[in-house]
C-alpha cells in the first residue's frame, strides 16, 4: 500500500468517527423529525442552501396547514441542516426571517393546548380497578413509578433494572440520560415506600417478581396470553396505556398523553403544599419558568375570590 493510499484509509476512517459523533449529537426523536422536516421542505420545491425569500415562501405555504410551533420546529431543522454544511449566511438567521415569523406568531399564533394532568386522584382510581393479570400488573407499575419518579414517559421505558437501587428507606432511580440531558450526566431520584397501600415500591415488586431474570429493562411487552418478552416497551406506548386506563375511570382520554404523569405529580405536588424546590429536584425541570404553568393550574382555585360570592 502506497503512502498516499494509507493517507486516504485514514482520512476514510476519521470521516466515519466523525459521523458517528454527528449522529450521536442528537437523540434518535430528534434525527426522525429533521429528516421528516427537511423532506418536506424538498417535496416543495425548495433548495438546500436556500436564499430567505424562499424559505419565507415556504412559511407562508405552510402557515394555513401547520401550527406556529410545527413551523418553528421545521424552520430549526432547516437551520440546523444549513450550519452543519457550512452554508453561511445562514439564511434562517436573517432579518427577513425573523419578520417573518413574527408575523406568523401575529396571524395564526393559538395557546398552546396543554396536557391534562393525571392527578393523584385519578391514578388512585386507575389501580383500584387493575386487573390482577400479567399486563394489568406491568400497567400499575408503570403508571405508579412513572409517577412518583415526575418522570418523563422517555425516562421511564428507558430504565433498567440496574438503574434501580433497593435501600432501607426505598429505592433510588438512576436516570442516565433525558431531554434536557443529552449528554448522559445523569441524575438520581429517590421513591420513599409509601405509608399507603398505593406504595409505588409494592406495586413495582410485584410486576418484577413475574420476570424471570431482572436484568435488562424494568418495563417489558406483554403478549395478549400474559407472557413477558424481553423487549422494551417504546415510548408510544406509554400515552396509549395512560388513554386507555383514564378512559376506564370515565375521563376523556383525548385530553391526555405520555406526559399527563408528569404533569399530574407536579399539580398533585403543589396542590399537597411540596416546595418548588422539591418538586424540580424529582422531575429534573432545567428551569422554574417551565414549571410555572403547573402551579398556576394547581392553585387556580385557591384564595379565589369568586368563591366569596357565590
């Protein structure tokens, strides 16, 4: 092999680690919808690099079609796709776009709808009324320790079982990584027994007591027989067995997701008296800001002077 041909195996091989660290930038979620993004934005009929007339173009196609927040969400992929190719100027980075965008936010901009939370009344129901079966048990695990965690539904297929830890005062949950750490620092949240016979650590047993070897994920795929396989349950998941139980305990499941456990501990945290401080310790929030929406919920109907009236 010739010294030029070494030289150009190397700067293949450097070229390959260099995309595996590009790959690993973003979470798998975050590949899926800037491919989908910019696909659309090709099946347009627009141009990579692009010019701000165009992508401005595009905005105004697209405005009567999507949300605002879709469009942002587009418009950050194209972004991103830009500055990766070293496209300069960046032409999401203009004036024009800029303008554009807030005449968008002006002309369509809606609330954004927010999830129903899944309080701790409602799960409390929902176990009540589990079946003792395989799935039924996988169910009341997962809704219990999703909740207690303020876990985000990612975070909760994600565990495994040596990411638990059993010590006298309950377990520790170590979460390796999550959407505001992508970087995988890390964090660990402790689930104390409960003093109820909702115990989230009870109900976790139990369901760890039907797999076999407790190595790999905590939360499994069931067959309709009841068997436990050993792949992960999958995000999706998660939403649709929250719809499902909160549909059984006579709510409208439309208005609930994956995040609805999130939400419901928060609104259920403060409406217990639970400190901020308390709460985004458990839940990992980057910011009181982002958690400000929940404690203007929860107290909605405290100190209210309307109730002075009627």
């Amino acid at each position: 092999m010739t010294d030029m041909q070494k030289v150009a195996q190397a700067n293949r091989a450097i070229q390959k680690d260099v995309k595996a660290l590009l790959d690993a930038a973003y979470a798998d979620n975050t590949k899926r919808a800037y491919r989908a993004d910019v696909a659309s934005f090709l099946a347009w009929g627009g141009n990579i690099p692009s010019n701000p007339e165009q992508i401005a173009a595009f905005i105004a196609y697209r405005a009567n079609m999507c949300s605002v927040a879709t469009i942002r969400r587009q418009l950050a992929s194209l972004s991103s796709l830009h500055a990766t190719l070293g496209h300069t100027p960046n032409p999401l980075k203009s004036r024009h776009i800029a303008a554009t965008v807030r005449g968008l936010a002006r002309l369509h901009g809606k609330p954004q709808r927010a999830v129903e939370p899944l309080l701790i009344e409602h799960l409390r129901s929902i176990l009540d009324g589990l079946p003792t079966t395989t799935i039924g048990k996988r169910d009341a695990a997962l809704l219990v320790i999703g909740f207690a965690g303020g876990m985000r539904r990612s975070e909760l297929v994600a565990l495994d079982f040596d990411d638990v830890t059993h010590v006298p005062a309950g377990i520790r949950i170590t979460i390796n990584r999550s959407k505001t750490d992508q970087s995988g620092h890390g964090r660990v949240i402790a689930v104390p027994y409960g003093r109820t016979r909702y115990c989230p650590i009870r109900y976790l047993q139990v369901w760890s007591d039907l797999i076999d070897s407790n190595d790999g994920a905590v939360f499994r795929t069931c067959t309709k027989g009841g068997k436990v396989r050993q792949s992960r349950l999958s995000a999706e998941a998660v939403a649709t067995i929250i719809k499902k139980h909160v549909a059984r305990i006579g709510l409208d499941a439309a208005g609930y997701s994956g995040h609805s456990l999130r939400a419901g501990y928060v609104t259920s945290a403060v409406q217990a008296g639970a400190s901020e401080h308390s709460i985004r310790r458990q839940t990992g929030h980057a910011s009181s800001a982002t958690m400000e929406k929940y404690i203007r919920l929860a107290n909605l109907f405290e100190d209210n002077p309307t109730g002075l009236l009627f």
